[in-house]
C-alpha cells in the first residue's frame, strides 16, 4: 500500500521539518519517516473498518424497522444491506481483524457519527436503487460500497476532522489511503472467503529501501545538491525563493542521483505536483524550469548517467 508516491509526500514534510526544527539527528529523523508512513497504513484499516462499523448500525436499524413493522402490520424491511456480503465478508477478514485487535482501533468512540452517517446513505437515490433492484449478488453488493465510499467518505469535512484528532500523522494521509481503499473493494472476491487478502504495508521491499535512501541522500548531500541549484539559476538570489521549493528541489536531485533506474521525467513530474500541492501558486513552473536545466547540466557534465528529460509544456505547469 505505502507506495512511492506516498514515500515522497512523507519525505517532503519530514526534511521540511528536519531543518524547521534545527534537530540534526538523521537516525531520529529517519525512524519518524518510517513511523509517519507506518501511521498511513494504521488509517488503510481503520477506514476500511468505518464500512463495518456503518453495516453494524444498518443491522441495528433493521432490527428495530423489522420489529416495528411486525407490531404496526407494515411490510418487512428489506434486509439487503444490513446482510451486505461484501461487507459481511470484510468483517470476518483475518488481516483486518488481526490489525484491528494489535493496534486497538475501532469506531466504538464514534457512535453518534456512524449513525448520521447511515442516515445520510439511506436518504440517496442510489442507495434506494440498490435495495429495490431485484438484482441481488455479490458484485451488486461491492459497487454499493464503492458508490458509498466515494460519495459520503472520501471527501467528507467531518472524517477528517476525526482522524486529525485521532492522529496528526493522518492529517494529509486520507487523500492517498481513500484511493487504496476503493481499490481493495474492488479487488475483494466472493471465493477467498476470511482469506482475502488487503493490501500489504508496503508494495514491495525495494519501497522500504527507497524511503530511507532518498531521505538520507536528500539530507546528507544537501550542499552538493544546493550547489547545482545555484548552476543551474545562475545568479538567482536563493533568499528570494520560497523554502518549500529548495526543499522540493533537493529531494528530487537527490531521486535523481541516487536511483538510476527513475526516469528524469518520472522524477521531475513528481515533484512539480507536489510543488503544486505545497508551495506557492507559480512554484510547479519554476521548479519544473529548474530541475529540467539542473539534469541537462548533470548529464551534459557527465554527473549523472541518464536519457535526456523532454522539456514539458510550460502551459501545462500553469
């Protein structure tokens, strides 16, 4: 699940910190990366949990509809969702459950807003839809949740707000973990059963690797990277550029540097989201401008080993 896109996120914030900090402890700095991309992997369950904390309250309102309507003579409810099978299935997951019950997590503390939020679902269309279509399976049963998840969770005020208060290593983590989420939904099948598996921690052991030999290279070799910055932008006044965007800059040199295998491209695209995403409005432009120029004077020198990057459009940094 910790992928590298998540990897770089978490190193940006975790560098930005390291020097706001004035702490200059690379171990203790390099332990906390792991532990904040460990926290992501805390929220992939717990968020993967909500969908069966919310069926846990549609079973408890089924109850008492079903229990109503025999007392009142009304037709009995429609038992669909509350025996979900999806979720039904996510609730006896091995994987889940044992994380669950090693890192004490539940939703148990959120009762009240489990319930709104069930009553939001019930009041959509599509929810309505869903229990009065005759079609009636497994695969009907995933789509529900996907529909669910991404109208009423993935950009929900209130979530965050919560999972800040849980953690502040989730603040900027939902984003990323909701697009996992929505992926192991679709991923699950009927057939494995309490077997099926989530997504691992990591997507590979290579990951791991890249997160500390970026991080250490990013810090470690700041000076040489900030040295070809200054070739690059000739006689720029560094005092004028925003911080973020120095800091952006140097981990990306150091992607570059140190893995051989990363495309110039691939890099430099990365880092001109996350300068969009981080810095100020014209950021994703000059740091587009300047880690172009720093790779060709790299490659042109003999510094680095690599294609040559294509200039991207400059009205697409816009």
């Amino acid at each position: 699940m910790i992928n590298r896109e998540l990897i770089r996120v978490k190193i940006v914030q975790l560098t930005y910190a390291y020097y706001q900090n004035g702490n200059n402890n690379i171990d203790a700095a390099e332990k906390e990366l792991l532990f904040s991309l460990s926290k992501a992997y805390d929220l992939y369950n717990y968020m993967l949990s909500l969908m069966v904390a919310v069926t846990k309250e549609a079973k408890e309102y089924w109850n008492v509809m079903e229990r109503k309507a025999r007392r009142e003579g009304f037709d009995r409810p429609s038992s669909k969702f509350a025996d979900n099978r999806f979720v039904l299935q996510l609730e006896n997951n091995r994987m889940l459950n044992e994380f669950l019950e090693s890192k004490k997590m539940s939703w148990d503390n959120h009762a009240d807003f489990v319930k709104r939020l069930y009553g939001r679902i019930r009041e959509a269309q599509f929810y309505k839809d869903y229990l009065d279509n005759r079609e009636d399976n497994y695969e009907c049963d995933k789509e529900i949740w996907r529909k669910i998840y991404k109208a009423f969770i993935k950009d929900n005020d209130e979530i965050d707000e919560m999972i800040e208060d849980e953690s502040l290593y989730w603040n900027d983590d939902k984003e990323i973990v909701d697009t996992f989420v929505i992926k192991t939904i679709k991923r699950f099948e009927e057939k494995n059963g309490a077997k099926q598996p989530l997504l691992p921690e990591y997507d590979s052991d290579d990951d791991r690797d890249f997160a500390r030999k970026l991080f250490r290279a990013s810090i470690l070799r700041a000076d040489e990277y900030q040295r070809y910055m200054n070739e690059a932008s000739r006689n720029w006044d560094f005092s004028r550029l925003a911080f973020m965007d120095v800091i952006l800059m140097q981990i990306a040199i150091a992607e570059m540097m140190t893995f051989p295998n990363i495309p110039i491209n691939v890099t430099i695209n990365e880092f001109v989201e996350l300068a969009k995403l981080y810095s100020t409005s014209r950021s994703g432009g000059y740091v587009n401008g300047m880690l172009d120029a720093i790779a060709h004077n790299l490659i042109e020198s003999g510094r680095m080993i690599k294609a040559m990057p294509q200039q991207r459009d400059e009205e697409e940094m816009q």
